[in-house]
C-alpha cells in the first residue's frame, strides 16, 4: 500500500492539502487564500470556482514541495467548512450562484417566517438545530427562490445541491463526466434538512421549505470503505485514488484530536469557534442553547454524536481589529499589544457582528465595546478582544455542563489562535479546567485523513489513531475564584447589551 495519505480542507478563508504518514505526521503542506465577497452587510459569499481552482493548486503543490506523485498516497479525505451552500448545474459545473457562507445573514427573513410559524425550536426533535440563518437548509430554499432558473433546473434534475465537501468530491471524481453527488452524515447534519435518527432527509421539513429531495446528494458514511469514486487520471492527483473519507471540519478537528469516547471534548479557535463533546451512540438533546450534532459514522458501524457549541466570531474579532480598526499589522501581533496590562481595565468587547450563535441564538444582536474610560487604552481593548473568545467559550462550557450533567474536567484544543499563550491562559483561568494543546494542531485535516485512512485499512482502528496523539503544552488557571466570577458577571452584563439591537 502507498505510504501516505491526503486530506483537502476547504475552510472559510482558505483551501489546504496536507500529506500525513502512519504516525498521522505532515509530510507536506499548501494553502492558498480565497476571496472573500460582501455584496451588503451581513451577506457573506465565495465563488466556488475560485474555490476549486485553488483546491487543484494546492493540491498540486504540496505534491511537488514534497517531491510526491498522486500514487504515493493510499486515499484522500476531504473536511470543509460546513453549512455554506452551492448550487450548479451538474451538465457544465457552473454554479447557479455564489457559495452562500455560513456567515451569511441574508435567510433571516425566511426564518423569521419560518420561527413565526412554528418557533424556533420547531425541528430541534428531528435535526438537533434551531430554527438560523446558520444552518444550509433555509440558504438553500433563498437560492431556490431568488436566483433565476435554480428552482426549475433542480426540479428537471440538471442542476444539484450541496455543501463544500459534496462539491469538491464531485469536482475530483470527474465534476460533470459523473461526479459522485454524496454528502457525509456529519455535514448532513448541518443542513437542518437532515432527521438525526434516521440519517436521512426529512420529507416534511422538505415540504415546508419547498426544497426538491432530488437535488440533494446521497448522505453517507465519513470514513466509508465504498468509496465514492476515484480521483480522475487527469485532475490534480494525476492518478486514480480513492476517494472514501469525508467530515465537517468541526467534526474533522473531533477526530484529530482522538475524542473518540463519550465525554472528550475539543474546542477549535479559527475564524470562529467550535466546542464539541462526543456523546456516544445516542443524540443528547439539548435544553441550554447547544446544537446536538453527528461526530461521525464508519461504515458498518453505528454512528456518533456530540453537542456542539458554535460561537461565530472569534480570530475573526482579531482580523476586525487588523482590518477594521488598524490597531495591530498581523494578528498574532494581538498578544504583545494585550500583554502590556494586567487586567482589561473594565472593558468587554462582545462580538455579536452576526447576532449570536450558541447558547443564545439571538439574530438581533449586535456587537457591543462597553465599560470604556478614560483610563482605558489599546492595551486593555486588545486584552478585551482575547477575553471575549475565552468568555464566550465558557458560555458554551457552562451549558454543555447543564446538558450533559457531568462537569468538563479538561479541554483539547486546535486551531490557527492556540499559538497565542495568552488567550490559553485566559482559557484556563476562566473555566478553571487545564486546557491541552496536542503536538499536531493541524488536527482539522489529520481528522479527514484518519477518516479516509481508516476506510482503506491504512489505519486498522480508533485505538491505533488515539496512539498518535501527543500532548505539547498544558495551560493550568491562576485565577482566584473570586476574580473567575467577578469578570464572567461582567461578560453576563456587557452580552445583555448586545441584545434586541435591531429590535
Ligand atoms: O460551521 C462553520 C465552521 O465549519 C467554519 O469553520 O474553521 O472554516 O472557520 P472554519
């Protein structure tokens, strides 16, 4: 067998290829940024093309740094950023519009309707989500009704619909020569289309939202031994690879990190933020604002789940304060600037850009910079900006506690912000639970490449995956308790402001 494995990661900002060998170690890696397109605030699009050009280049340029043919590698796996959505005609592979972002705010007045109608937990039973503009299933039915000809083209079967991994699969298993139209079960669950218990699409939510079943991919397993194809001779790979493994990048990063047993959790710091506990075999409802997801299924086997926490900005507050505000060049240059003080000085920046995701789930928020003096400088916003990635993060902790009546004893971490020591140690010190680095933190993509490896015998089991993780650095709280519930009640009073904004 070949001695590697590879895994895409299409994420928010940008696409990926990394190579992984046995010991689940990167032999090679390429990015390449994509644009970002704000046709009006709160709309967020990507131009899927644009996408999958820089997926084949990334593709073939980490091959080269590492002097490695596409036959060198055992299977691909793929991870993405889960609910943003596209639609295109699978005759010509030209979308039908831009991938609409999970950002994107513009299905809010199909949920309002939809929340009206019939409340915002309306389909929490069968899909473990609220009723948001988060989720893929209403941006779908906003294509269906607003772009020209999309409706009519998904009903006569020539155009299909799918989240980032579905488009991606079918761009390397031969795109319109007959690409594979699959989804995995852990993006499925993302779609509020898709029934938990059934892993299938439900017909009455479909009928409610006007969305034809025959345009959505088949759901399947994430690591499945049927793969869903082979790669094309003549695409980036040059060479016919299985492609069999498939999870959200949330999901992916779960993997990574070797959460395999009910209780271990992972929270991954990137453009947002995303805490998930596995749960084991059955879905946990939740009564505290969290969303109950799927972790992830290998074939033959019954699938996992976890409740999710989702907070939607978190490096992205740090890019605002770079781009928007001009206070820092380069983001990592956030710590130094926070370092300079002790405390926050008062202030609390509370990043509602979008409403707020979980627990709250509040669309009407809007973002608030409050408790602001005339002692307060750059220094204590800087530490604010930090502070409020560890706040919102205990929001989700102290929910998932409620939910899942056993109390988190420790956090893995990942993600582009777990360099940042400081934000580690506010971690620490505000949930006052040690808080984990692994040595690979590239865990989004090692988890899609377990989950391909695993479908081709490259790897046997789970156990032979948690072998190769290995910690790096533990971050412990030195925070008195005192302190810990002073400042989260500060938080608890500045989130209250943001809220009813647009109301
Ligand atoms: O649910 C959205 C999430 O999957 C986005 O992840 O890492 O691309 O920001 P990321």
């Amino acid at each position: 067998m070949a001695k590697y494995i590879g895994a895409v990661d299409q994420g928010t900002t940008s696409s990926r290829f990394i190579i992984f060998d046995q010991r689940g170690r990167i032999v090679t890696l390429d990015q390449k940024e994509h644009r970002q397109i704000f046709p009006q605030p709160g709309w967020v699009e990507h131009d899927a093309l644009e996408i999958w050009d820089n997926t084949q280049e990334v593709i073939r340029g980490a091959l080269a740094k590492a002097g490695l043919k596409g036959k060198d590698l055992a299977a691909i796996g793929i991870t993405n950023q889960r609910e943003t959505l596209l639609v295109w005609d699978k005759r010509t592979g030209k979308p039908y519009y831009n991938a609409i972002v999970w950002q994107c705010t513009r299905s809010h007045e199909i949920c309002k309707q939809l929340i009206a109608e019939g409340g915002q937990d309306r389909f929490r039973e069968k899909t473990g989500l609220p009723v948001a503009t988060y989720f893929s299933g209403p941006k779908i039915k906003w294509v269906l009704d607003n772009v020209d000809g999309a409706r009519k083209a998904v009903e006569d079967g020539s155009a299909i619909i799918g989240t980032m991994e579905t488009w991606i699969i079918w761009q390397l298993t031969g795109g319109a020569k007959g690409g594979a139209h699959v989804t995995d079960v852990t993006n499925a669950s993302r779609t509020m289309l898709m029934n938990l218990h059934t892993l299938d699409w439900d017909d009455e939510i479909l009928g409610i939202l006007g969305i034809p079943r025959q345009g959505l991919p088949r759901i399947v397993p994430s690591s499945d031994s049927e793969s869903w194809g082979p790669t094309e001779e003549d695409g980036p790979l040059k060479a016919r690879i299985p492609v069999c493994g498939a999870l959200g990048d949330q999901q992916a990063a779960l993997v990574g990190q070797a959460c395999f047993r009910k209780g271990e959790a992972k929270n991954t710091y990137g453009t947002g933020c995303f805490l998930l506990l596995n749960t084991g075999e059955t879905p946990v409802p939740s009564n505290h604002g969290l969303v109950t997801t799927l972790a992830y299924q290998v074939r033959g086997e019954k699938p996992v789940y976890c409740l999710e926490g989702s907070i939607a900005i978190a490096g992205a507050l740090v890019q605002w304060v770079r781009d928007n505000l001009g206070l820092i060049q380069t983001a990592p240059e956030i710590e130094d600037l926070a370092k300079e003080v002790d405390d926050n000085g008062g202030v609390y920046v509370v990043p509602a850009f979008q409403g707020l995701f979980a627990p709250y789930w509040r669309p009407d928020a809007r973002g608030v910079m409050c408790g602001l003096t005339r002692y307060a400088n750059k220094h204590h916003i800087a530490r604010a900006v930090l502070e409020a990635t560890a706040y919102q993060t205990k929001d989700i902790v102290e929910a998932m506690n409620k939910d899942s009546s056993v109390a988190l004893s420790r956090l893995k971490v990942d993600g582009g912000m777990v360099a940042n020591d400081l934000l580690m140690q506010l971690q620490a010190d505000v949930l006052d639970v040690p808080v984990i680095r692994p040595k690979v933190s590239e865990t989004t993509c090692l988890g899609a490449a377990y989950a391909a490896g695993l479908a081709v015998g490259f790897w046997s089991n789970l156990d032979e995956l948690r072998q190769n993780w290995e910690e790096d650095k533990t971050w412990e709280s030195r925070m008195s308790e005192e302190d810990r519930a002073a400042g989260y009640a500060m938080w608890g009073k500045a989130v209250e402001r943001t809220l009813n904004w647009l109301e």
